[in-house]
C-alpha cells in the first residue's frame, strides 16, 4: 500500500489535557507510518467486524472488513480530530456497508406491507435444548429490516439519520423497526 498523503489531522486533547493517542497514531498514519495504522486497526478491528457482521451476514463479512480498513487508509488525510477516530471510523464503516450492499445487488425492497415480514423470518420449535439465538434471529430479518434495526437499536442512530442514510422516509425508517422488533419477539418466542 502506498501511504495516504500528508494528512491534516489534529491532535485531539482528552479533558484531562492528555493527547488521543488514536488520533496521534491516525496522523503517524496519515503521513505514512504503517506501524501506527497497524495499532489503529487492531484497537478498532473488533468494533468494525461487529457492525459489519450484524448488517452484512457472515458471508461478506470478511471481504467488506477488509474494505473498510483499506477506505480507512485512503482516506486519513481527511480525519480532521474533530470527534473520536473511533466514530471517524464507524461513519465510514457504515458508509462503505451501505455502498457494499447497493453495488453487489443485495438491496431489496425495503418496507414489506402488513404483516408480511412475520412470515419470512424463520423460527425453531421450543424444545429445552435450543437456547435462544438473537444474532441467528437478526441474521434472518428481511434486509431492510435488519439495517434499521442495528442502526438504531445497536448502533444507537436516530431514525432521521438512518432515513438519509438509506434513502427512506422516516416513517418508513419507524416502521420497518417496529416490523423487525415484532419479527425477533415472534422469533425468540418459539
């Protein structure tokens, strides 16, 4: 990989007067320094396969990881400190999710009417042996579904940001995690 550029970050001072050292490392690695954007890819990487993996599935997991770290690479020059690189981070993660998704053809239609979305998401027969599995639960959810659930009930975005982020209306963005709640209550119930 050929370094970034020079970068404009700025160091970002705790209230305690000391230096982030995420956002030190992030200017090392704006400039070059392969070392310090080794240490922020192992401080962040379980963080970005989490989101990822609750709003891709396993199967594009790895591959959309991967491009995340390598966006992230590209783009350091433009990590300005303002807010945590943490959070830089995460907003590109689900920028290039959400690219990811739209490119490869997986967008499907997002809002199923009625109660329809009950229907599709599959569950298992109560026995004493099965435990619940919530992430299995959110896996199955329609895709539409599931992005607004993790944005809001994991991530923690408000539904006007995830409504501009998906191209919605924030009725839709309301209504779709109201389907996706239902269908994982239905689903853990069984």
């Amino acid at each position: 990989m050929t370094p970034p550029g020079t970068g404009a970050t700025t160091l970002q001072h705790e209230p305690s007067g000391r230096t982030d050292p995420d956002a030190v490392d992030a200017t090392l690695a704006a400039s070059g320094d392969a070392h310090a954007f080794e240490r922020l890819y192992r401080g962040h990487l379980n963080r970005v396969a989490s989101l990822v993996r609750r709003m891709m599935g396993d199967d594009d997991a790895d591959d959309v990881i991967q491009d995340v770290f390598v966006r992230a690479w590209q783009k350091l020059g433009t990590f300005r400190g303002e807010a945590a690189f943490g959070t830089w981070l995460h907003r590109l993660a689900v920028n290039v999710i959400l690219g990811r998704r739209e490119t490869v053809g997986i967008r499907r239609k997002r809002h199923v009417e009625g109660d329809a979305v009950l229907a599709l998401v599959p569950g298992r027969r109560a026995t004493p042996e099965i435990s619940m599995d919530f992430e299995t639960a959110v896996e199955r959810l329609p895709d539409g579904a599931r992005q607004v659930f993790v944005l809001h009930d994991v991530e923690g975005y408000r539904h006007e940001e995830i409504a501009r982020m998906l191209g919605l209306a924030t009725g839709t963005s309301k209504s779709q995690l109201h389907r996706a709640r239902m269908a994982l209550r239905q689903h853990l119930e069984r």
